[in-house]
C-alpha cells in the first residue's frame, strides 16, 4: 500500500517537472541578476515549509556564489531571528510579522521573493501589498489556488498542483536552479558585467 503511494506521489510529480515554468524560472534568475549588478538586496520568507525553503536558498545564494571577480548577493531570509518574530507577533500583530522587518531593511528597488503554497496567508499578503505601495519588486512562488498576488505582485510563478509536499518540492527546484545557474555561471554576476 505504502509503496502504491509512493510511486503515485512520485507520477504526479514526474507531471510537474514535465510542466517547470523555465521561461519564467529564467525571467527570475536575470531579475536577480540585475538586482545583483545594481547592488539591490533581495529578501525571502515564507511560513513553515516554506520558511525553510527560503533560509536554504538564502545560504545557497548568499554564500556559493563566490569566485575572483564575483559580486556577491546582498541577500536574507526574513525567518530568521525568532527573537524579533515573536515581538513583531506579541507587540503588534502575526500578519504584521514580514512587512515590520521589511521597514527596517529595505530600500526601492530591492527584490522580495515569498514562497507560499496557498498564496493566501495574510502575513504573506501584507508584506506583499507594503512591498509594492514603497516600490520593492515582488515574485511570488505560489500553488494551483486562486490568490489575490495575481493582482499585486509583479511576477507569479505557479506549480499546478494542489498538494503541499509537491509544491514546496518544486519550490525548492526553483530556488536551485536559480543559486546553481549563478554558482555554475559565474561570470552572470562579474563585476565587469553589464546591465
């Protein structure tokens, strides 16, 4: 039985690679790369799984891309510092939890990136609507659910499926192959890259 369940679990996701958003996983990477040369920062988060998914792809971003020549990422994950998580939770409001270190951080122009399986968590979409109205450039990792971020960020990227593991699977796919296109092609980020 157990293993009925897994190859099922493993042809819907074999259905998801077949169908990868590579041309909008390769917008991602130049809007990185861009955001790179420019020196703009980029913040990701996300709850749960998810949050998990953005403090690795921030250690893989953040730390291997690195070579003679090579600008680094100004890059961090939001979830992070429990510290201030729970503050920002006990002292205002848990919806409040991303937008309120956001405030702290960020400047316009720089790059969020919120991986969300629903697209519906209300501390996700404050800190998107704050985001966009102080001029951040927003993307979203999102699942196969209607969200009000097709209306508010500026790039959306779906996974088609509505099963949690499969989507944040794919989610992490993403966040590799866009660490792994700069740590395998450095010379995408070289200081004498142009815009």
């Amino acid at each position: 039985m157990i293993e009925k369940w897994i190859q099922e679990y493993i042809t819907s996701q074999k259905l998801n690679l077949e169908n990868f958003p590579s041309k909008e996983v390769t917008k991602l990477i130049e809007t990185f790369r861009k955001a790179n040369i420019e020196g703009k920062q980029i913040f990701v988060f996300g709850n749960g799984g998810s949050a998990a998914n953005a403090s690795h792809f921030i250690n893989d971003l953040g730390k291997n891309v690195t070579g003679e020549g090579i600008k680094k990422f100004k890059c961090r994950s939001m979830n992070e510092s429990i510290a201030w998580m729970t503050a920002i939770g006990n002292d205002f409001s848990y919806e409040e939890l991303f937008c309120k270190q956001l405030e702290n951080f960020t400047t316009p122009g720089d790059i969020i990136l919120i991986m969300s399986v629903s697209g519906t968590s209300p501390n996700i979409i404050k800190a998107v609507e704050w985001s966009k109205a102080n001029g951040l450039y927003v993307v979203a990792l999102i699942g196969n659910k209607k969200t009000p971020l097709y209306s508010i960020a500026d790039q959306v990227i779906p996974i088609h499926d509505n099963h949690y593991g499969r989507v944040e699977d794919l989610h992490m796919l993403i966040c590799h192959v866009v660490a792994y296109a700069f740590i395998e092609n450095p010379e995408l980020v070289r200081q004498s890259s142009s815009t």
